[in-house]
C-alpha cells in the first residue's frame, strides 16, 4: 500500500497500538458473530442463489443460428440503403447489357429498337415520304428514391422517296 | 497467493465449493458492518443473507484479482446498506434492546465479552455518523488498508485518512468520558 509513509496514518495506528481504551473498546465489537441459524441461513441462501443462476444461464445458452446480435439504428439503416441500392445497381445493370430498357411504350427507345431490323426500314419508307421530327423523352424511376437517369433528344428520321 | 488467486476463480466461475469458503470467511465481517450501523441484529443478519445473495449475481462480473475481494464484498454490502437505508426510515433500535440479545454465537471469545463492555463500544462507535463510522469499522475492527477503505466508501483516500485521525482523536475522547461516568 501507498499509504504506509503517511504521518498521518502512522501517528494514527501507533496510537491505536499503544492506547488499551481503544484497543479493548475494538476488541468487543470483534467478538460480534452472527447467530448459528443466521450462518446457516447464508449458507442456504447462497446456494439457492447458485442453483437460480444456473438455470437462468441454462436458459442463455442458445445454438448459434438462435443467437442475436445489437446494432445500432443508424448502422442497420445505412446498410439496409446500401443492400438496396446494390440490388438496384445490379438488376439495373442487367437489363442494361441485355438490350432491355426501362421505358415507356411510345418512346423512341422502342422506336430506335425498331428501325434497326431492315424490315421494319422498308415499310416505313413505304408509307412516309417526308422528314419527321420526333422528341423523345426517357426516365428511370425507383420507388422511393426518385429519378435515376434521364435522357432526351429528338429523333430525326429523313428517308427518300 | 496461489489458493486465493484460485479461489476468486472459482468464485467467478461459480462454484459452490468456493462460496462455502467465501461465506465462512466474510459472514463475521458482515454482520459486524451491519450491526454496528443501526445496532439491530435480526436486521443485520438480514443484510448478511443479502449480501451474500448479490454477491453469487455480481461476483462472476469482478474486475480485478484475488487482491480485490475483500473490497468488493464489502462494496456490495454498502450498497445493500445505502439500499436499507433508502428503503427503511426507522429509528436505531434503544441501546437497552442491543444489551438484550441473546449468545451472539458459538464463539468462545463472544461468550466471554460482557453485555456491559459490547453496549459501551457500541454506543461510543454509534455517536459517529456515516461515512466516518463506517471508516473506523473497517479499519480498526476488520483491519482494512486506507485503498481499500477508498474502494469501499468511494472516497479519496485522502479523505479517508482525515477521517481516521479525527474519528480516533474523538473516540478517545468519548471513551474517556465513559470512563470517567460512574
């Protein structure tokens, strides 16, 4: 102990040590003791306490798939937008390299799409004869989260008779 | 060393076997605690049974060695004091109802200590109030260091030191003036 080069204390035990009154009057209260059904009643209380603890951990002990961690709101929360915004980015994706657009029916993506087959060139040619000037519009929307892409400009499609 | 460090495992880990030795080595200590406090010994005996009941719940999660058991099994028995305390307003029991108790226990020692010297200790340890009284207690009566006094009451250890002198300077004082009566 740190305390065993303090004036104070030392002065203090020392007369402790050398004054009879108060050495005496400590003694009595040493000899206090609890009465035998008290110590057996500690006793008892103790293990029944032990037992009480054992079943409660019993209790805890739960398989692995059963156990439960804490995380904090803001953490799930975040990880909850960005699992979304991964799923989104993937599917999104997907669609992408696949040729499929996210689009509405009478937008010139469908309509690009459809000029393309040689087929598709021809009947056209045959029923329009002069320049058309078309705008198109094509936006990408996710629930929730609002616009995504956006791409417009106007289609011009001129053929010869 | 060893056993003590091997003990306080045990009693982390919960074993019966260490708890026997855990209440066989503390349940004097405790009783005298609380029955120098308010002087009523069914009521300590209580809070000994209780002490010992939250240490089995809060021993497992003790901080520290072996070196800290003594500390932390009185810490726990001051908050089951300041809990008493909180919980049950009432008067100390009359010094003439302490001097009525019967054998405290097998103890020849005890046996041999007579009501009148026990009641004249009592009523001079019981003129200090809280935390001085509990100061004196655990140092001259269970012979704890200035530390673990500190770790107990939660005090600096100067003030625990300050308490020692002034509390010793006024019990001798008391203690002469007992003398002194007829």
């Amino acid at each position: 102990m740190n305390d065993s080069d303090d004036p104070l204390e030392e002065s203090s035990d020392e007369s402790l040590r050398n004054d009879p009154l108060l050495v005496e009057t400590f003694s009595h209260l040493r000899r206090l003791e609890p009465s035998l059904d008290a110590r057996l009643r500690n006793r008892q209380v103790v293990v029944e306490e032990l037992e009480r603890l054992q079943v409660a951990r019993r209790k805890q002990v739960l398989p692995w798939w059963g156990r439960t961690i804490a995380v904090p709101v803001p953490l799930a929360a975040c990880l909850v937008v960005v699992a979304g915004l991964m799923l989104f980015s993937f599917f999104h994706d997907r669609q992408a390299s696949s040729g499929v657009q996210i689009a509405a029916p009478d937008q010139p993506v469908q309509r690009s799409a459809h000029m393309q087959s040689a087929g598709a060139v021809a009947a056209t040619r045959a029923v329009d004869a002069h320049p058309v000037v078309e705008y198109y519009e094509t936006e990408t929307y996710i629930c929730g989260i609002g616009r995504l892409n956006s791409e417009s400009g106007y289609f011009i499609r001129e053929e010869n008779q | 060393m060893a056993a003590e460090e091997l003990l306080s495992e045990q009693l982390k880990a919960g074993l019966p076997a260490a708890y026997a030795i855990l209440v066989g080595r503390f349940e004097g200590p405790l009783y005298r605690f609380f029955f120098c406090d308010h002087r009523n010994h069914h009521l300590a005996e209580e809070q000994t049974a209780e002490t010992f009941a939250q240490l089995v719940r809060s021993l497992p999660s003790m901080r520290g060695g072996c070196e800290h058991l003594r500390a932390f099994v009185f810490a726990t028995a001051r908050h089951v004091q300041l809990r008493c305390w909180r919980q049950r307003k009432e008067q100390p029991v009359p010094l003439e109802e302490v001097l009525n108790i019967r054998d405290p226990g097998p103890s020849p020692a005890a046996l041999a200590a007579t009501r009148e010297q026990l009641g004249r200790a009592l009523n001079a340890i019981s003129r200090f109030d809280d935390p001085l009284r509990s100061v004196l207690l655990l140092r001259f009566v269970e012979d704890f260091s200035i530390e673990e006094i500190a770790n107990v009451l939660e005090m600096p250890m100067g003030t625990v030191k300050s308490h020692i002198h002034r509390g010793r300077m006024q019990l001798k004082l008391i203690l002469t003036e007992q003398e002194c009566k007829p």
